[in-house]
C-alpha cells in the first residue's frame, strides 16, 4: 500500500518510475516531495519543471503543475513561468549534465538575477539518459563511454559556481542523507532567491560500473562514508579530509529578489489595471 | 467621427503596438540587429500596463521564458532575426508539439551566419516552414507597410490562440525600420480572441484532449488548480509521455491538421489588376512595394500584370494561387532570397503556369526596374 505521502503528492497512476535499479534519485524525488509536505505548501501553487535526462522524468510522477522542457533549459522556460505568475513555487529538476553543461548558462544567470526559484540538480557524475558518457561532474581520470582512457576535464563544484554567479542559498545533500537532503529542500524552497540544490545521486548502471564502484549498496557507502558535514569541516585535520567531499550549507543569504523588484517597477509606472 | 490616434512610426514598434492591442502581457528576448527595437519598445511599454518584460542571456532561453510566460497565462512574445531565430528552433518545435501559443517576430537580415546584419532579406521564408526538426504545424504571415505590421501582429496573436501554435511574424529590415504614417485603430475596432479554456476544474480534465466541436484542448494556465503535465515527449490525452505508435501518430497528425483543415480561416491575401492578366507577380514583405510600383508602372505601359499580395506566406495559398493559373499562365516571383518561395508557387502550380523567379542576395533590396525589365524579359 502506498504511503500517505504517495497519495498527496504523487501520480500513483504514473508509477513505478522509470528509473534502473539502484538509481538515487527516486530518493531525491521523495525528498522533494517531502519537503512540499512540510512546508505544507498549496499544491495548485508548486510547479515542477526540469529539461532533458533522468532526473528530468521527475515532474511526471509528481501531482503538481509539471513542465518537462528542452535539454538545459528547464531554468530559462522556469524564468518565464515565475516572472508571468511570481504566486508560483518554481522548483526545476535538473542533471549534472542538463544544468552545468548544456544547460550552464541559464544556471549563472538564474543565479545572477537571483529570481525565486528552487534548482534541484540530481547529480550522478554521469550521463545515464544516453548510457554512460562523461558530464561536467565526472571527476578526472574516471571513466565514461566517451572518456575510455579517463577523463582529462575538471569537474565543476556546482555549489561554488552558483555561489560566485550570485544564488542567494546554496547547499549539497545526499541519496544516503535523506533527512538533511528533505531539510535543505525545505530550505532552498523557503529561500526568496535563487536556491541551488547539488543532490548527490547515484548510479550504479553507467558511473558505478563504468568506474568499479561495485552495486548500489557499495555507492551509498561511499556516500555515507565520504561525506562531510560543512558544520565539522573546520574542526577536522586535512588528513581527515581527503578525498573526501562536504555537505550541507554553504549559503543562506538574503538579496532583492527579481521578480519582485520587477513588481516595483510595475507599481511604479503603471497607469492602468 | 473618426478619432484613431494619427503617428509616424516605425515597423518594429507598429509590431510592439499591435502586440499590446492584442494583449501580450510578457515578452522575453535577446538583443539582435535589426529586431533590436521591438524589444526596447517592450521593456518601455509593457510594465505600464502591468506586464511583463525580461532581457534572457541568450536567444534559447528568450523563446523558452516566452514558452514559459505563456503557459503561466499570459500572451507571450520573442523578436529575433536570423541568427536567433536559428537558435530558437528547439524551443519553436517545443511550443507546436506542447500547442503553447505564443508569437515568433523574425525581423529578417541577410544571411546565412552574421551576413549583413543591417541588410534586409526574405531568406528566413524556407527556415520559418521547416526550421525546427520533424513534421510541425506553422503558421507565418508577413507584412509589407507598418500599418500592415500593426494589423498582422494582432492576428498573429488571435492564431496563435485561436490554433494553440506559436505564430510567425516574418518582417525584414526595411519593413521593420521605416517610418510611416499610420493610423491607430481604437482599441473597440480591434477583433481579440483569448485562447479557450476549460470550464470545470475536476478528475476529467485532460490537457490535451479535443471537446466536440472544438480545434483544440481547451488551455489552462499553471496556477489555476489544474496539475496538468507538459512534455515535449510524444503524448497522450492528458498530457502524459507514451512511446505508443498510434497515440504518437494521432498526436502529430491532429496538430498538422489543425492548420490544415482551416486553412482558408489563415490565409490573407490582396490581388491587383487580376482581370486580364497575363502575367502575375506574386510578393510579400517589402519586394512587395516594389513590385506594385512596378506592376503599375508596368500597366501604364501596356503590360497585362497582376499582383498577387501574399500576407499569409504559410500556410501557402494554394487554393487561390491554382485558381488564378486558369487564366494567368505566367508568375513571376521576385524576393530576396534565391527563390525559396518561387520554389513553393512552382509546387504548387506544378504546369499549369511557368514560374519566373527574381531573387536578390546581396543586401540590397529589389527595385520596381528590376522587376519591369524581368517582365519584359518573360512576357
């Protein structure tokens, strides 16, 4: 039977998702959906939009205004639907891949105008939509079909790049940390701003077995195992910190939103109604 | 008494006025030559009247944000020329398969690439009918006088609501730069038609399905309390992806009909000196100007010319343009490209009547001369 949550927020009749065995971001889809409950948001008001990829089959399932876009540009389309109606609670689902590479520039100008929108990027260093290829996420000398002898590119800290393109919250969760992952939604959503969400995903079907990380049960160990909570990062010795990656939040601020400077300039010059 | 507001204005803004008349309420787009215009127009014009305009990064997210602003409600539009409207042709074939209206301005400049960006051209015609991937609907109209522009826009507008498909709106640069009089309707002479939308909001709604009697679905806007689905995905009734072969082949065979079936209700046309021609030049945009000057030029020295006025470039006017070749058995085509729509009058005629084409590349546009010596030549 499914879960009350199910029920409240999802398309029963859409389930089971599509997504392989092992694949994280069913978890980060209820981690979403979860954080709407809490925050006892009005349905009719959510509006989930996300461009091409995995993760990008997630307004599918969910029972609220859903908008699957072009590849990358969930952000740009997400602009428009939040200018036209700012009463929305704009939440786009997004890729390593989808956001940070094809999709790049619409994320440091989102960031940049700092418009009321919630990104959510499902990360699984990978692309699985088209079977294993490297995306801006992949880290160096990792493996991916069109990286077979290692990948020579860097990897993108999307936190950091949101961050210097001018997102009011920033903040990385976890497939494993479900708790926190619910809590920083709740938070990233609560923000008025640009909020961006790194969801570390996993999956096993392309990156893990592209790169020996063995099943799905190996990866989330790594998850668990590897990550650092930011709160502790300055207590710990360097030792403590290699190769390991942190989590949490790294900004929580407070800057004019765009959307409602925009309603200024309306209240100001407008002559009719 | 007759008490329309008299001016000299541009074409680009005679664009952004009939837009306003028509009731777009949200434009997003990128600054390019020589459309650059219509977007200043509307970030001056639309927060007076409550709406909304934003500059996007690039010419991608200005067609999505627009795709966007119209699913949230409001009726959206994007002006671009070449070089963006190649880059806005994803999201143009996102617009007719998830029947988003909205408008597409292209003011044209000479091409391919950066070209002469401050040259005029018509060589966007072929790229508006099948400029975004896979079978789609289009509707594209074109103007030739700033009054036209005015009236054009409004109706580009009403199509695309009244059809649920993005609109084109194809200028060029000396339509869209001159400076002409024109007098403004008052805004109760003004046909609008708003998109339909559903009237119960209950377990029944489906996004995409077509009542009795109707065009197309009825169209709700995010926000409303419909949690209806958008996908680019082949789909089905209510909006949801399906890989079936039959409810893709209905999909895209109702959204082609759509234009098909009603096309008589699209297409726009003017005619001249069509008695006892015997040979018809057949233009749009701004070679239509001179091919009036010509074919007038062309009557007072003798010459059986008719004008065809072709203000609907697609869907093409065939009906119109195959009834005429009863009697006229010579067209002549001129435009600034290399015959692209010469191309299509020849489709469509196929031997009933020999198709000249007169066609100009080089940034300049075709004088009335031009035309009359081509005249000479082929009568």
């Amino acid at each position: 039977m499914s879960s009350q949550l199910i029920k409240n927020n999802f398309r029963e009749d859409r389930l089971p998702h599509i997504w392989c065995p092992g694949c994280g971001h069913g978890i980060i889809m209820r981690s979403l959906a979860q954080a709407v409950e809490n925050l006892n948001l009005e349905k009719q008001k959510v509006c989930v939009i996300s461009g091409i990829g995995c993760s990008s089959r997630t307004p599918g399932y969910l029972d609220f205004n859903t908008l699957h876009t072009t590849h990358g540009r969930a952000l740009a389309f997400a602009t428009g639907v939040k200018l036209a109606n700012p009463e929305l609670k704009v939440i786009v689902v997004t890729g390593d891949g989808d956001c940070t590479a094809i999709g790049g520039n619409h994320l440091i100008h989102t960031a940049r105008r700092n418009i009321d929108i919630t990104a959510i990027v499902f990360n699984n260093n990978i692309y699985g939509m088209t079977g294993g290829q490297y995306s801006p996420t992949t880290p160096t000398n990792e493996f991916g079909t069109t990286a077979p002898f290692g990948n020579i590119d860097k990897a993108f800290d999307i936190c950091k790049l949101a961050d210097a393109a001018g997102a009011t919250y920033t903040a990385r969760g976890t497939a494993y940390h479900v708790n926190q992952l619910t809590k920083i939604i709740e938070n990233a959503i609560s923000n008025k701003g640009f909020s961006l969400v790194d969801a570390i995903s996993i999956c096993p079907t392309y990156y893990g077995r592209k790169n020996k990380k063995g099943a799905a049960v190996n990866m989330m160990n790594y998850l668990k195992d590897f990550a650092v909570d930011a709160k502790v990062v300055d207590k710990l010795p360097p030792e403590k910190l290699e190769n390991k990656f942190i989590i949490g939040e790294f900004k929580n601020t407070t800057e004019p939103e765009y959307t409602e400077e925009y309603m200024k300039i309306i209240k100001k010059y407008q002559k009719e109604r | 008494m007759n008490n329309r507001q008299v001016k000299l204005m541009q074409g680009n803004e005679a664009c952004v006025e009939g837009a306003l008349a028509a009731g777009m309420r949200f434009y997003a787009g990128y600054p390019i030559t020589p459309s650059t215009e219509i977007a200043e127009f509307c970030a001056q014009r639309l927060p007076l009247v409550g709406g909304k305009f934003i500059q996007m990064e690039d010419e991608i997210a200005g067609m999505a944000a627009t795709i966007g602003g119209s699913l949230a409600g409001l009726k959206s539009m994007t002006a671009t020329s070449g070089p963006g409207f190649s880059l806005k042709q994803e999201n143009i074939g996102y617009a007719a398969l998830t029947e988003v209206p909205c408008v597409v301005v292209d003011v044209q400049r000479a091409g391919p690439s950066t070209g002469l960006p401050t040259a005029p051209s018509q060589g966007d015609i072929m790229q508006a009918k099948w400029g975004t991937h896979g079978d789609h609907p289009v509707i594209a109209l074109s103007p030739t006088s700033v009054k036209e522009t005015f009236d054009l826009t409004v109706k580009a507008f009403n199509l695309s609501e009244k059809y649920r498909t993005p609109v084109f709106l194809m200028l060029d640069e000396i339509v869209g730069h001159m400076r002409e009089k024109i007098e403004i309707p008052n805004p109760d002479e003004i046909e609008i038609f708003d998109r339909v939308k559903p009237k119960v909001c209950d377990e029944s709604y489906r996004a995409y399905r077509v009542d009795e009697g109707q065009i197309v679905p009825p169209m709700a806007s995010f926000g409303e309390g419909f949690h209806f689905h958008v996908t680019g995905l082949m789909h089905d009734d209510y909006g949801f992806p399906s890989n079936d072969s039959g409810i893709a082949d209905k999909l895209l065979r109702r959204i082609m009909s759509k234009i098909s079936d009603n096309v008589d209700d699209i297409v726009l046309f003017e005619e001249e000196f069509i008695e006892d021609a015997e040979i018809l030049i057949l233009a749009y945009g701004c070679t239509y100007r001179s091919a009036r000057s010509a074919a007038k030029q062309a009557r007072a020295a003798g010459l059986k010319v008719g004008l065809f006025k072709a203000l609907t470039i697609w869907p093409f006017p065939e009906k119109r343009v195959k009834e005429l070749t009863k009697s006229i058995k010579k067209i002549l085509v001129p435009e600034l490209n290399l015959g692209q729509y010469a191309e299509e009058v020849e489709r469509v005629v196929k031997n009933d009547a020999e198709v000249y084409s007169l066609g100009k590349v080089n940034g300049e546009s075709i004088t009335p001369e031009e035309i009359l010596a081509k005249l000479r030549e082929v009568l």
